[in-house]
C-alpha cells in the first residue's frame, strides 16, 4: 500500500493508507468525506469551552445556596430555555413611543447600540425606559469572541469623526441622567481607539456636565498608557469585563484577550484613578464550577473593582459557543448575597442581566452623586 499525506487546518498531516489498486474515483471521495468529518470533528472543538466530562460538568454544575444544594439545567439534555428566561420581546412594553423615538433619534444621528448588535434580550425594557447603550467606533470589531454576535473583520471602516459629536447631542436631547457607553475592539488603530472614546466623553460632559457617563471599554492590549487616556477623560464608571472565568479564558474569549491582562487594566484604573468606580461582568453558563466563580470574585476585588454582575449566557447563533448549562435564580441571588459579603459596593446577578444593564443604573447614580457631594464639601472645608 501507499501512504497518502492531505493538509488540513493548522498545517497537520493526515496519513491515510491507501490501495495502489482501487480506483482514483473512490480515493478522492474517501478524502474528501475524511476531510469534512475532520472538519466537523475540530468544530465541535471550537465551541466546546469545557475540556471536562459530562458527569465532572454535572458535578460542577451542583451549587450550596442557603444550605441547600441548587442544581443547574443540563442545557444538552433540555435546550429549552427554562422559564425563567422568558423576556418581553423588543417594543412591546407600554411605553412603545419612547421606544421609537430613540431608534429614530438613533438612526438621524448614524450611531449604534450594542442592545441591538449584540441582540440584547432587555431591549425592550431598556428603550422603552429612555435608556440605550452606545456603541463607539462603529458597529464591526477586530476581535472573534466566539460568545459575542458583534461582527468582526480584521480592518474595519475608519472611524467616523462626528462621531463624539453627535453622541454628545443625542444624550444632551434625550435628557438622561446616566448613560452606559461601550465599544468594539480597534486592534487596528495605533491607540485601539483609546483618543476617540477619551474625546467622545470630554464632548458629552461638555454638553451635559450633570450627566454620569460609563464606559465600557477595552483591554487596549494591556498598554496601560492607553487606559489612561479614558480614565483622565471625566468618566464616573470605568467598565471592562472579564467575561468568564481563568480556565474557559481561552476557549470564550479572543486569543489577545487575556484573563491576567483584564484584571491588570482594572487594577490600574482603580489605582490611577481611585474617584472613579471600577465595574466588571461575568458570563454563567458555559461550564464554570462554582469554586472558579468564587476565586473569580476573590480575584476581581483584590484588583479593586467594586461593582460586578452576573448574568445567564444565552447563545447568539448556532456559530457560537453551546450553552452548557441553564443556572438557577437561587445560584445569582446567593452570588449577590456573597458579592456583598465580600465586599463589592453592588452587585447585579440575575439570568437576565447584563453589564450594561439598567436595574443598577439608580443606585450608581445615587452613589456617585453622594460621592461627588462628599468631595464637594471636603474641598469647601478645606
């Protein structure tokens, strides 16, 4: 027999034996299903975060809430979503003309919103209560979470230069109080983008300089330099997310994403700028133990943040990573009640929340409020 060689992704050499007396037509079939199968079988792969058997997931999946033992869905045995997930579709709430006029005002004004690029199931609940997250530097990304439904390329459109401009003057009619602003990744620009969203919040505390602004934003690779040009911009809440935790990092998350480097940028931000609140959001559901939560938090405070949520991963499409497991309310609830113990300032942990998620929004206000008031008569005494 002869030993054939094909090339497959990632430069390894399948070796095949094969007959010197079969005929070529049957070979190359042969090939040819080989290669797909290998395909699928690497596919599969990919979305798989976890490396652990189904009996050691289901053992990770068991939580202690209040003395008692909480167990996750199996989301491979039962793909339904559970009750709990059941959300009120985009616009049909009561305040539908609200609705409207922000993704009228939206459209005018050439932005976009992550509620809609990434197919937040609140949107309904957030538009229609006057509340939208922006979205900065356009609407593609650099990077391939296999989580996130942003769309990615590896030279997106230049950055629009009205852009801090008009944010500004949308947020300035729309009246709000307090606005979550966030961004796709530019690994392509010399700065990640670090100037233009520094720009964009100086232009909205000039429009609106009682409005409390929130940024979401990159890792800019770890240069902590260009962290700082956020953080020295006026904003009141530096957010960045660390997504999930230390094990799944490599398999969720973009290969130049990095837990250590996430939790580097956060430590910085608290310590470079300590009048600023440091935020960070973690994804459950996609094979983590309760322990690696745990550590997670214990992490994430050590670096200074201070507010965290957690929230049910909900799978964007069939590209993206599978849901392992559907986690109970009880498991975020007792997650609120140990984030607290450990002493984060707040904490948002529900299915159905996300980072940029609303419900927190009043307390921040009211705690960044009596922050700016304590100062304010800390500075007059002196």
């Amino acid at each position: 027999g002869v030993v054939g060689l094909m090339w497959v992704s990632g430069g390894r050499v399948l070796a095949r034996r094969m007959s010197g007396t079969a005929s070529n037509a049957p070979r190359y079939v042969s090939r040819l299903e080989e290669l797909r199968a290998r395909l699928r079988a690497e596919d599969e792969e990919l979305v798989q975060p976890s490396k652990l058997s189904r009996s050691e997931q289901y053992q990770h999946s068991r939580a202690e809430v209040g003395g008692q033992t909480a167990v996750r869905i199996d989301a491979y045995e039962n793909p339904k979503k559970p009750r709990w997930l059941k959300v009120t579709p985009a616009g049909d709430h009561d305040n539908l003309p609200e609705f409207e006029r922000l993704r009228k005002d939206l459209r005018g004004l050439k932005l976009h919103t992550v509620c809609e690029e990434a197919k937040c199931p609140n949107i309904g609940e957030c538009w229609g209560g006057g509340t939208a997250t922006i979205m900065l530097m356009g609407d593609t990304c650099t990077r391939g979470c296999r989580f996130c439904n942003i769309k990615t390329a590896r030279a997106p459109p230049p950055l629009d230069p009205a852009e801090p401009q008009n944010v500004a003057t949308a947020l300035a009619q729309w009246g709000l109080k307090y606005v979550v602003l966030t961004s796709v990744d530019r690994d392509d620009l010399s700065d990640a983008g670090a100037g233009h969203l520094a720009a964009t919040v100086r232009e909205i505390k000039l429009a609106a300089p009682d409005l409390l602004v929130e940024l979401l934003a990159p890792d800019f690779a770890g240069d902590l330099e260009l962290a700082d040009l956020v953080l020295q911009s006026g904003l009141d809440v530096f957010a960045h997310n660390v997504e999930t935790v230390a094990r799944l990092t490599p398999s969720v998350r973009d290969r130049r994403a990095g837990y250590s480097q996430s939790l580097s940028v956060l430590e910085h931000a608290k310590k470079s700028m300590p009048s600023v609140l440091v935020k960070t959001s973690i994804m459950l559901g996609l094979g983590e133990s309760r322990k690696e939560i745990v550590q997670t938090m214990k992490d994430c405070r050590n670096a200074g943040v201070e507010v965290i949520t957690f929230g049910q991963y909900l799978r964007p499409t069939k590209r993206h990573l599978k849901v392992e497991q559907w986690v109970p309310p009880e498991e975020f609830n007792a997650l609120k009640d140990q984030a607290e113990q450990m002493g984060f300032l707040y904490c948002a942990s529900g299915p159905m929340v996300r980072s940029s998620y609303r419900a927190g929004e009043y307390f921040l206000e009211s705690l960044l409020r009596q922050r700016a008031s304590a100062r304010h008569n800390q500075a007059i005494a002196q």
